[in-house]
C-alpha cells in the first residue's frame, strides 16, 4: 500500500496508483493551515484607534496595524507548485485539486498585499460581491430592508467568561455523539464577535454578549463551521476539512440558514448581516471610514460601538469584502433546501452547492464516507416545525423574504 493511502476505501485506492492524488491533498491542507487569514488582516490596535475615533467626534480615520508574516510567501509558492495535479489519474479529482491550488495562491496574494491598495482588488476576486446585469449587488435590496427592522431590546449582560461556558454546552451536545475537539478561547484582537478554526471557536474579550446573541455564535460557528471540518477531516481526502475550491460563500450561506432553523435569527442578528453588507458598498463606492460610520448610526440607528464594528470589518486590510457573501450564500442555500437538496451530504465537509451533485456520487462510490456529524437542527426539528419557521418573523417584509426565495429553487 502506497503512503497516504492507509485508511483510504479501496475504490480510492484505485483511484490513485501513483500517489499522486495523496500528496496533493497533503500538500493542500500543509499549504492551507499556513495561510490563517484572520491572523494577518485583523488589526491589532483596533482599540487604540476606536479610542481615537470616538475621541475626534468620529473624524479620525482609523490606521490599523497588522502582524507581519510569518511565512516566506516565495516558500509557499513553490510547496503549491509541488503540487502534482497533471499526475493524478482521475480528472474529476484533478480540476478540484488544481482549482484549490488557484485559489490558495489568490489567499497568498491576499495576506501578501494586507494594509496596501492591492489588497481591496485581490478581495472582490476572492469574494465578490458578484454584481448583477446593471453593475449592482443583488443583495442589496435585502440588506436594506433588514437594517430597518425594529431591534428587539435585550441587554449584553453575558461577559466572555459566561459566553465561553454557553458555547462549551453547545460543543458538548455533540462531543456526546463522538470525539468532536472544540476548544473556546478568548482573545482580545478580534474584528468579529466570534470566529471559528478548524477545532476551535474564538470570541472577543473586553466585550459583554446577549444569550441570544451567544446561541446563534453557538450555532453557526460550532454547528457548521466547526462541524463541517471534523466531518471533512475524517473523510480518507482532507482536501473536505479544508474546504473545496469556492466553497466559502456557501459555508457562510449554510451557517446563518442554521441560525435560521434553530430560531435564533433574530431581528438584531439580520440588521447587523445587512449593516455589513451596506458597509461593504459604501467602502467600495469610495465612502470614507467616518462617512460609512455615520450612515449606520444617523440613517440605521446602529449604535456606536456596533457601527464601529461593522465598520472595522469593511475596511481592514485596505477594504476587506468577505461581508458581501453571506446574504448571497443564505438565500442560496434556503432556495436550495426548498428545492429539495441533501443536508446531510451538504454537510459532510466545506463545500459549494454546485458540488453536492458530485459529492453525492462520490459517496454512492464508496469513496467518501457518510458524515459523522449532523447540524443539531437536523436531528431536532420536524420537517413540519421547519417549514413553520417561514412564520418567525411577524414583520411582513421580512416573511415576504423568505416567502419569496422559498418559489424559487436554485439553479
């Protein structure tokens, strides 16, 4: 037996008779674990210059400071040519692993050109926003309406020490079922509430949380994020853990449609997503650091520490775009569930919708193997208690939403 092919099912094994296909999915998950995009775009002054921004009467703009590499990109560049994606023998296998490679070097790129003008082009090439016929995001529309939405009033009461122990509960649910590592840290450098590793979750410190708020962190992060890669490394290509080429806007997508399905996206929650994506436009309109602050607290009713937030997430980096998928992956994702698509093979490991075809065949094949994981949502709600959920929300233009997009499945 060739090395990498240990564990692996033996039509896989087939698959691969030079070994090709092994030491490219090695290569890729080396590669990748180098590339921790949050390390390097997130500022590490973030409270210094929040200081000085409130302190200016909201005129500063913000200089935010970055952790320099820790890598030589060049080394990076030559370990993704090693590569050997003209040898693998399966053509399937051999566009996904050269597409990842692509993609890994537009990262490089991304974390190469952090705090320079560069950076903002080499985001929209990563993560849009994909404009429609007339030069416009087409999420637009909803994000505005979402901003609007009355906020339901329930105070941060939660400090990170208590969120920490709401989250480890959500963790625990499903380290009952099988080994699931997921370590809840807190750290202070951090331009999100939360974000996720690929056994970890991590949330700011020096900040209070509503529960409410902690549940869909809890959901999203752990439930998806968290999940998906356990379920994706324990397949025989790690390649899953990773996550496939594109396959962000989707993991996104899939990650607030289960904050959806457990009832834990509130009003406030689909403001701040909507936020996020105006900021987003105004950055690329040209808007400044203050001009986009202040239209999210004077035109949205933001309050000041959230407009920052939102804010800081736009333009660290040199105008960081990442904000614009979400919408466009959850309405993806909700069309796609309406239309009848396999949750569970969705969730075996971080991918597209557009490869669920693919994947599923893979699985009939015996080359991957069923996920061991399931969304909590999917064990603990009812068919009938999902399909309810359309009735959430009592406001009309946001059931109108979801009435909307559930008529159309996605194609």
């Amino acid at each position: 037996m060739k090395k990498g092919h240990r564990h692996w099912p033996e039509p896989l094994r087939d698959l691969d008779p030079n070994g090709a296909l092994a030491k490219a999915d090695r290569l890729i998950v080396d590669v990748n674990r180098q590339l921790k995009i949050l390390k390097y775009i997130n500022p590490v002054n973030t409270l210094a210059e929040r200081d000085k921004f409130f302190a200016s009467k909201y005129r500063h703009i913000p200089r935010f400071s970055y952790v320099p590499l820790r890598f030589d990109p060049d080394n990076v560049r030559e370990e993704l040519a090693r590569i050997p994606t003209s040898r693998i023998r399966d053509a399937g296998f051999a566009r996904l692993y050269d597409k990842k490679r692509e993609e890994l070097l537009t990262y490089l790129d991304l974390v190469e050109a952090v705090g320079t003008p560069r950076f903002r082009a080499v985001s929209v090439k990563l993560f849009g926003p994909r404009l429609d016929e007339n030069g416009s995001a087409p999420y637009l529309e909803e994000a505005h309406h979402f901003v609007t939405l009355q906020p339901e009033v329930e105070a941060a009461t939660l400090t990170p020490q208590q969120a920490r122990a709401i989250l480890e509960e959500g963790a625990a649910y499903y380290a009952k079922q099988a080994p699931f590592r997921c370590a809840i840290k807190v750290r202070e450098h951090l331009s999100a509430n939360a974000a996720a590793g690929e056994q970890s979750v991590v949330i700011r410190d020096k900040t209070y949380y509503t529960r409410s708020e902690i549940l869909a962190v809890s959901e999203h992060e752990i439930s998806i994020h968290v999940l998906t890669s356990h379920n994706g490394f324990s397949q025989p290509l790690k390649i899953f853990g990773v996550g496939l080429p594109g396959y962000l806007q989707d993991q996104e997508g899939y990650a607030i449609f289960s904050e959806y399905m457990r009832r834990f996206l509130t009003p406030n929650r689909l403001r701040v997503i909507g936020g996020r994506a105006l900021a987003v436009d105004m950055m690329l309109k040209g808007e400044s650091f203050p001009e986009a602050f202040s239209a999210l607290v004077e035109k949205w009713q933001f309050d000041l520490s959230e407009a920052f937030s939102i804010c800081e997430r736009a333009y660290r980096g040199g105008g960081y775009t990442k904000d614009s998928i979400y919408f466009q992956g959850f309405i993806d994702v909700f069309k796609s569930w309406i239309g009848g698509m396999d949750l569970a093979v969705f969730s075996l490991g971080k991918m597209s919708i557009q490869n669920v075809p693919y994947v599923s065949r893979l699985l009939k094949e015996g080359i991957l193997r069923s996920p061991r994981f399931l969304p909590r949502f999917m064990v603990t709600e009812s068919t009938e208690a999902r399909r309810a959920l359309f009735r959430l929300f009592s406001r009309e233009d946001v059931k109108d939403f979801y009435f909307v997009h559930s008529q159309t499945q996605h194609t």
